[in-house]
C-alpha cells in the first residue's frame, strides 16, 4: 500500500504494515520536486519503487501541479510510461 505521508514530505510504500521504501518531494509553487526514491534491500525486485513513482505521478496529476523528476529512477520511469510526460516540467 502506498501513502502520502505530507508531514515528512514523501510518499511510502508498506508491505504488511512495515515501512519497504519512499519517494522524497518537495512542493514549490505548482511543482512537485520528486527528489530521491529508496526501497529497502529486503525488499527489492518487488517493483515498489515502480508503485511509489506511479503514486506520485498519479498525485501530481490529480493535484494539477507539474512534475520535476530530480530523481534518476522516476525520470527513468517517466521514459518507460510517457503517459506522465505531460506532467513533466
């Protein structure tokens, strides 16, 4: 499950209640900076970090708001599903 945790500014990904990884953001103006994605090693291969990019871009859409991906791997994810181009700044 993935969630918008505002008051530490990332969105986190839980796996049976425990906390498997997060997407760092900063929000200025009407530009969401996705700063840096980490998923914990014993967690890896299970595509969380895909599912904390889809969230964010997802959010970012629904909030109207552009996207800056400072993060290599959501850049990386943007090149994969340029669905989410369109948010790009």
């Amino acid at each position: 499950m993935v969630i918008d945790n505002s008051a530490e500014s990332r969105y986190e990904v839980h796996v049976e209640g425990a906390l498997a990884g997060f997407l760092e953001y900063r929000i200025i103006g009407d530009v969401i900076a996705l700063v840096h994605t980490e998923v914990d090693e014993a967690y890896a291969g299970q595509g969380l970090g895909a599912q904390l990019a889809k969230f964010a871009l997802e959010d970012a859409q629904a909030r109207d708001v552009k996207v800056s991906p400072l993060c290599p791997f959501v850049a990386k994810y943007i090149d994969k599903h340029p669905e989410y181009r369109v948010t790009v700044r």
